[in-house]
C-alpha cells in the first residue's frame, strides 16, 4: 500500500486554513496540556480534547474554548513543542469572526470600547500605580482612553464584538 494523503481521503481541517499551521497535526494526545492546565482543574476545560476535535469538527461554539487563561502551561511542558495556548487563542479569533464569543467576554469587550480597561480599577490599583509613578489623574486617563480607542477601531475591533 502506498503513502496516503490527507487530501485523497477527502479530509479537511476547517481551522487549519486559515491558520496555515498543521503543526497540531503532530499532536499525539499524551495529556502533558491537560495535566498542566490549573483551569482544567476547575472548570470542563480539556486542552487535550479541544486539540483533538478541532482537527475533525467546527469547535468555535463550544464554552471550553473560552475557559482557557492562556497561562502557557500547556504550551511550555508540550513534549512535543507544540504551541498549544496560540493554537487556543486562534481557534478563540476564527470563533469571534463568526461572531461566537461568550456573553461575559462580549461585556469584558464592550466595557473595554467604552472604558479603555478590560475591568474597573479599584482604591488598591489606583495606590499601585501612584507607587510606580504612574498617572491616575482624569487628563490621563481620557487620553489613555483616546489611544485605546484609536487603536480599537484601526483593528475593527468594535465590529468583530457586534457580530
């Protein structure tokens, strides 16, 4: 028998395209990730498992995908060497362009565009900051918010949120 392709067997990767890296194609599922993700231990997130279904299905729906920290655990012990979390945070960018992205990260999003932050800062950031030397008063946080906002729109980021 010969070699057999992937394209003769009618097989097709939906994510890798746009990735162009089937380097997750040499995963051999030993679980290093799974064991090495602190999120797994509290949540149904199963690095293993998102690895191995996005090579067969669509996963861009599933609540999994979004429970990941991107704590690089899984990526750093990959005997493999297999860039795991940038695999989770490309499926995570082709799931947001069709528009599948979960309630509370849609509100981390819009309170970002409204806001320039991804979560209020409290009494203890704003002591942080002023220990650091960093400037908390209202002039910089409006041009902060401007810089952020510029930013944000040059990336059509706002409209990838309203999908």
């Amino acid at each position: 028998m010969g070699i057999i392709s992937l394209k003769s067997l009618n097989i097709s990767f939906p994510i890798f395209n746009p990735m162009k890296n089937t380097e997750i194609l040499t995963c051999f599922q030993c679980g290093t990730c799974h064991a090495s993700c602190p999120s797994g231990k509290y949540t149904s997130l199963n690095v293993r498992k998102i690895v191995r279904d996005s090579v067969r299905k669509d996963i861009s729906d599933q609540p999994e995908l979004w429970m990941c920290t991107t704590c690089y655990n899984c990526q750093e012990r990959c005997p493999r060497g297999i860039k795991v979390t940038d695999f989770v945070l490309t499926l995570r960018s082709e799931a947001v362009k069709k528009g599948k992205i979960l309630p509370a990260h849609r509100k981390v999003c819009n309170f970002l565009i409204k806001t320039g932050q991804s979560i209020p800062i409290d009494d203890k950031h704003r002591d942080i900051r002023k220990k650091l030397g960093l400037r908390i008063d209202e002039a910089a946080r409006k041009k902060a918010l401007k810089d952020v906002k510029k930013l944000l729109i040059s990336t059509g980021f706002g409209e990838l949120i309203k999908k």
